[in-house]
C-alpha cells in the first residue's frame, strides 16, 4: 500500500471563530508550526516601518512589500502576528517562499494570487482566511509545481478557499498536511479545494472538514492526474467529485485511495457529475474507508458514471475518537485498519502542539 494515512489530532476548538459576526475575527487555532528550513532572505512584521530594508533588525511593514522584495528562489519569511490587506497580493517570482519565522503564529487576512511566473513557489506553515468583500477566496494557484503544505485555511463568508487552475491549466500542484474547513456554508459551489484546470496534482495528508456549502475535492471541469490520497475528509455536503462540464470538457485519470471519508451531507461521499454531457475517463476510487448516513448508505458512493470503484471498506461509525471536539484519530479497532496503513503514526498534527 502506497498511502500511510496520518494522524489527525486537532486541539478542542477546531471550527473556531471564522468571521461571520462581520468584523475581522481570528481565523481559528494557529496553523501546525513549521520549522525553518534553510535561511530567510526577507522579513516582514506587523511592527515593521514602510521604509523598511527587509532585514531582521528592519523588517518591511506588510506581505506585499515583503513579495515585492523578493528574488527568484528567496526565502520570505514573517514574524508573529496578522497581516491584514485588501485587494489582492501576488506572488510573482519562481521558486520563492513564503513562510513563518522559525515557530511564529502568522494569520494572513487577504486574498493572495501565485502569479504563472512563480513557477515552484511554497506557502508554508501559515493561517490563511479573507475578510475582503470583493476578493473573498484566500488562495488561487495560477502557476506550475506549486507547493502548500502545513497551513490553516478558511473562508470568511461562504467561498471556496482555494483554486487551482482557474485561469490557466497548471501542472504538478501539490496540497498537503493542510487543515482546510468551512469554507462553504450555503449551497453547493464553494469548495474547500476546487480542481478546475489541472494536471497532476497531488492532494495528500490534508484534514478537509465541515464544509456545508460544496465539496472538499471538486474536479471540474478539466482537472486530470490528480492523486487524491491519505486525506481525512469529514462533514462535507460532498466528498471527492469527479466531474465535467457538458461541452466536451471532463476530469479524467484521477485517483482516489486510502482516504477515510465520511458523512457527507445531502452528496455522496464519492460521485461522478457530468452535466449531461461526456464522462470521464479513467477515474478510480479504491480502498478508501467510507461511513455516511445519507445517499448511498452505509459507503456513500453515488451511481458509478465516469469511475470505478474497487476495495473500499465501511468504517464502522462513530468512526473518530472525538471529532466534536476536532479530534479525528481513528477508534481502536477501527474497519478502516483493512485498507490504511499506519494509523496509529504521527507525521501530522493538525492543530497546535
């Protein structure tokens, strides 16, 4: 088995204050902290100067200066606190990264674009969510080989949190050891990832929960080659979707596997979509554990049009130790034990430690 599901033990608390009230709000437990890796070229802080140099002892005063400062293949790196903007920030040059200093606590209150000229950039270890009225939507990946690993992401308002391809076909993002949770609250069109224009990504190890409003993995229209794997997927209106839009354009070759996924809510925990039109090709769900109360009781898998399934098992519920409280580890004895491997590991946390 390819596939070592983690675990995901989140403090009590996990859906905290997310903003509806209307003002700013703190975007819920902190991210998983992130050790540095390699030194920084740039800093920002809160309490930094607008005539700042960037540099540790005279850090640049917000995010955007602090990409504005950036190199090809820098380091930019925040001190704690929250970094609140509107409109849009860019990430522009290849191979940089955006991350914590050392262990610190970084929320990120706006909209940020990776931008096709940062081909291989990183966003690491950070608290994402948007209070602007207009750009509401956290992140949208535009450019190639990007990597977003180890943050904290949620919406203000209902909106998906992040888009992958939606201007342009990107290839080879990869999304992992993220908590990403309600995002949507009403409807069916805000997801927590949303896989529109995409060619091998890799969705893997991430905790996506409590998204009423859509699904926490919608690949529509033309997202192929997507590896969906070792996620903890719980309490979305839908879980992975493979899906087309009716004119010609389909998801294909995706697969789903070894992914606990479970009470999705009035959707299908797996599911094919496509708009009256062509299905896709290729598309396999296989040893995943499923749970759900709703359609398709007890897996949850909807009518098989445009995917196979093969090998899945049906956790018995309740299937986490506690997810009430955010803590999604497996009961002992759990039926999922027939398709995972390493549950009882700890390469994530998905809250603080």
């Amino acid at each position: 088995m390819l596939c070592v599901l983690t675990v995901l033990t989140l403090a009590a608390g996990c859906a905290g204050g997310d903003g509806d009230g209307g003002g700013p709000a703190s975007a819920g437990p902190p991210a998983p902290r992130v050790h540095a890796a390699g030194p920084c070229d740039r800093y920002a802080a809160p309490h930094g100067s607008p005539r700042g140099r960037g540099t540790r002892a005279d850090p640049y005063h917000s995010l955007g200066r602090l990409l504005r400062g950036l190199r090809r293949g820098q380091v930019g790196c925040l001190m704690a606190g929250r970094y609140n903007h509107r409109g849009v920030t860019r990430m522009r040059r290849a191979g940089t990264t955006l991350r914590p200093l050392g262990r610190a606590h970084v929320t990120i209150d706006g909209a940020i674009w990776v931008l096709p000229g940062a081909k291989g950039a990183r966003i690491t270890g950070l608290s994402l969510t948007s209070h602007d009225p207009v750009y509401s939507i956290p992140l949208k990946i535009q450019a190639d080989d990007v990597s977003l690993d180890r943050n904290d992401i949620t919406a203000a308002r209902n909106i998906s949190c992040v888009l992958i391809g939606p201007d342009r076909t990107v290839s080879h993002t990869v999304v992992e050891l993220n908590r990403i949770r309600r995002c949507g609250r009403t409807g069916k069109l805000s997801h927590l990832l949303y896989v529109t224009h995409s060619r091998g990504a890799v969705i893997r190890n991430n905790l996506l929960v409590d998204n009423r409003g859509g699904w926490a993995v919608h690949l529509f229209p033309d997202a192929d080659g997507t590896l969906v794997e070792g996620n903890v997927i719980d309490s979305n209106q839908g879980g992975v979707i493979f899906a087309g839009d009716g004119n010609g354009n389909t998801s294909d070759q995706n697969v789903v596997r070894e992914n606990v996924i479970t009470n999705s809510d009035p959707r299908w925990n797996i599911e094919g979509s496509w708009s009256g039109g062509p299905q896709g090709e290729g598309n396999v769900a296989q040893r995943n554990c499923l749970y759900s109360a709703g359609p398709g009781t007890p897996s949850g898998i909807g009518f098989l049009n445009g995917f196979e399934q093969s090998d899945n098992v049906v956790a018995k519920d309740p299937a986490y130790v506690d997810r009430a409280v955010g803590d999604y580890r497996l009961r002992p004895g759990s039926t999922c034990g027939a398709v995972l491997t390493d549950v009882g590991g700890a390469k994530l946390r998905a809250g603080p430690r």
